[in-house]
C-alpha cells in the first residue's frame, strides 16, 4: 500500500512554465495580478499576440489579487458599470472550462443589508439599475432575509436593525488564488513569459513612445508597455510623470476558525462596514472598510479585529466566541468616483493603463484583461471600456458609484 508514496509518484507538474528572461517584448505588463495575467492570457489567446512578459517585483498574487475576499457580483449603481461587471459575472464559468482548472466558483447570491430609509432608497436606485440592464437584483423585507439567512438577527436588538436587503441572485464568490493560478497557466500554455521577483524602477521612452523598462534584473525594451500594478499604479505612473487621481488605501480582512455550514449567500452591511462569506472550509472570511489615511502599508490593525467581531456578531449572533484566527491586509487604489482608469497610448504611444479598482477589482479582472488585450492588440478601444477614461476627472464627469457604494454597503 506504501508503494504510491514512491519519490516521483506524487510529483505534480508546475502550472506555469518559468522562461529565460529576454531584453524584448513585443509586450511588457507591469504586475502580476488578476488584470495582468488576465490581459496576458487573452492577448495571446484572441489576439496571438504571444511576445509578452508579464514583469512582477514579488510572486504572482502578491497584491490585492492574493489577498481579497473574492467577492463576485454585478448590482453595481451605473450603467457602465453594470454591462461590465455583468458581463465579467457571466466569464467565470466558461473561464473555468477554457483554463481548464477549477476557479472555485460558487454562485451563492449576495444580499446587502440596509439599516436606513436613506439605505432601501439607495437600494431602490441599484435595482432599478440592474434590472434596466437585465441583471437580477431585488429587494427583500426583513423577514425574506431572515428567510434567506435564518441566522441573521432582524430583531430590534442590534444597535442598527436590519430594516430589508437587496438580494442579487447571480453574485457569489470564488478562490482567489485559484483564479491567480489558473490565468498564468492559461497564460503560459499560451506562450506569455512570467517573470517573477523583477520589479520595474523606470520606465523608457523616447520622442512620445515608451520604449521600456528599468528592471532590478536589468533593462527591457517593449513595443508596448501595460501598467497594470493595482494599489502601486500610482506610483508606477508617477515613473512618468503621470499624476493620477488615486489614493492608495489599505483594506484588511480575515478568517475565523472552521464551522459547519450555515451562512449560504455572501452578507454585506453598509451600516456596519462589513461584509462575509463562508468558505468551502467553513471559515467565516470577513471584510472591513478601508483604514482612513492615504499610505502603502499592509500592517494589519487589532482594532479591526474589535471591530469585526462587533460587527459579526450584531447581525450574526451565533457567531459570539467564535475565534478569529488570521488577519491580513492589502491596498485598494481609489478614484473619486470609484470606478477604474483604462486608457491606452496615454501620453506616451504604446502606454496602457489599468488601474483605480479600489475594492471592486477581482470580479473585473477576467473581463477587462479581455478587453485591454483587444485594446492593446487592435490599438482600438472597445466601447464597453469607453467610459473609463482618465479625462472624466478634468471634464467633471465622474461616475455615479460612490454616492450608494461609500454609505450603505458595497464594500465588496
Ligand atoms: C482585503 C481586500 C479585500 C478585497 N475584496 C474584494 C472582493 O471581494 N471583490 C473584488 O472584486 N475585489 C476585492 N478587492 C480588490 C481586489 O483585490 C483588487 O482590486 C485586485 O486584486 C486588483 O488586481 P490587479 O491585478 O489590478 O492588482 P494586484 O493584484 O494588486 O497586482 C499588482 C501587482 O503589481 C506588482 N507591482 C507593483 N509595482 C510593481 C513594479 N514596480 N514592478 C513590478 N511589479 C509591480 C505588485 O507586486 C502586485 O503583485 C479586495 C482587496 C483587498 C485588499
């Protein structure tokens, strides 16, 4: 019976290839996160553009792709907003079938809690929207959340009572890592080179065009250079000269211990600036609302901690002396109206920009990598990315995401 612990037996192939680095690219990414490795898996893909490197200064997933909650959903306040993400929620299944690896995805539904008149009207907003645009999203009374969830406390004992939800049926969650593993595979199958621990300290350009990058391991020259290094976008744009609207912000989150399954949708409360799932491993994974200061620190706080379990247990009181046993925290890169930057040839021909997901960019990745790869091979941009451009700050016309996301409950 040993004879399968044989040396050699149990020895699993590597997902992604690890390529000699070369000094060109037709295509050289900046970060290996969610949207990096997303734009390199369908630029080789759908477009067979194979010369690309997606460059990392760590390992894949080390920014907010490896640390986030994995919350997927499509009930987002704007038009623009909505076609995309909607149609980002649609990706994860044929996605998981192409990759040919499993993306965990679990499409349990989200329901987000208003605590407020001011919060069912904000919801009222969202529905109308999603439904316009034919996604499902509802509003449920207190008793068709208690229905949904019966461990929720929609009595009058919390400090904030659970006045009714929006219930957004399609939502769900998946793994993180799992989907950061799967795209550099895909990735790589494809032919995209993925080069960790190679981190970007300048970038070349020469009479309007980028031309390359200063790496730790020396210089790169690139046809095309796509910045897309999440909570570091600003500063890698500053490389140039580029000021963008962006506040980087830290976000934490973290797991309890394993129970048995009782939570089936993901939960979210403005009120109480929190939102959870349960895993498949039975951990209750919870989120925060962002620290309040501008900074690039991923320290983990203990007050989050109090807060949490403050939270969790308000509208969740089975979960009192339930322990919490890790913390971590990540960075959210927020524009003012919380909606992305996606530009092409930006100042310089041949610049792409991907960027200002705050806490909204693991359910965009799959599908904007889809369309930055469009845009950068075809050097058109897609319509669907038309009205994420960097001039709407200048031109005063902000999305409209912020006003119901900030205050009553879209933190995921
Ligand atoms: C705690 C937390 C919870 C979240 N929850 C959710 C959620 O539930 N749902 C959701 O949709 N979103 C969520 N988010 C947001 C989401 O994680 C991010 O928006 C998303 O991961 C951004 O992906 P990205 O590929 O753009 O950037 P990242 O994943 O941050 O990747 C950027 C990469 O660029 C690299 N890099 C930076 N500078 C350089 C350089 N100079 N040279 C080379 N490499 C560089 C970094 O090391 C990093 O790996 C959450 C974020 C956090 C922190």
């Amino acid at each position: 019976m040993f004879e399968i612990l044989r040396p050699g037996f149990l020895k699993l192939d590597r997902l992604w290839e690890e390529r000699p680095m070369k000094r060109h690219y037709d295509v050289v990414i900046i970060g290996g996160g969610i949207h990096g490795l997303a734009t390199a898996y369908y630029l080789a893909k759908n477009h067979g553009v194979e010369d690309i490197a997606v460059l990392e200064k760590n390992y894949i997933g080390f920014g907010g792709s490896g640390r986030n909650t994995a919350i997927v959903r499509a009930n987002q306040r704007t038009r623009e907003n909505v076609r995309l993400y909607d149609e980002g929620l649609k990706l994860w299944p044929d996605l998981t079938d192409e990759l040919d690896f499993n993306l965990m995805f679990f499409n349990c539904g989200n329901l987000n809690l208003a605590h407020s008149e001011a919060a069912l009207s904000s919801f009222r907003l969202s529905i109308n929207t999603a439904n316009f645009c034919g996604v499902k999203s509802e509003l449920l009374d207190r008793e068709s959340c208690k229905e949904l969830i019966p461990a929720l406390d929609v009595s009058d004992r919390p400090r904030l009572p659970i006045l009714g939800g929006m219930y957004h049926p399609p939502g769900g969650v998946l793994r993180h890592d799992a989907v950061v593993w799967g795209l550099a595979k895909g990735a790589s199958a494809h032919g995209a080179s993925i080069q960790q621990g190679v981190g970007v300290s300048a970038i070349d350009t020469d009479a309007g065009h980028v031309t390359g990058v200063q790496t730790n391991k020396g210089p790169i020259t690139c046809n095309k250079l796509a910045i897309m290094a999440g909570g570091y976008g600003a500063a890698v744009c500053a490389m140039l000269d580029i000021e963008l609207p962006i506040h980087p912000l830290t976000i934490q989150a973290m797991v309890t211990q394993p129970l048995k399954p009782f939570l089936n949708h993901v939960i979210s409360s403005g009120g109480y600036h929190i939102y959870a799932n349960q895993t498949l491993k039975g951990e209750i994974a919870c989120g925060a609302h962002m620290d309040p200061q501008v900074n690039y620190t991923t320290d983990a706080t203990a007050w989050y901690f109090k807060h949490q379990a403050e939270a969790m247990v308000e509208l969740l009181p089975c979960l009192e002396r339930v322990r919490f046993l890790r913390i971590w925290a990540g960075l959210a890169d927020m524009t003012p109206d919380m909606a992305p930057i996606l530009e092409g040839n930006l100042e310089f021909d041949g610049l792409y920009l991907d960027c200002g997901w705050g806490y909204f960019g693991f359910k965009s990745g799959p599908v904007t990598g889809k369309y930055m790869a469009e845009y950068i091979a075809r050097e058109e941009r897609p319509d669907i990315l038309g009205p994420f451009t960097l001039d709407r700050f200048l031109r005063n016309r902000y999305m409209g995401e912020t006003a119901t996301t900030m205050k009553y409950g879209h933190y995921d």
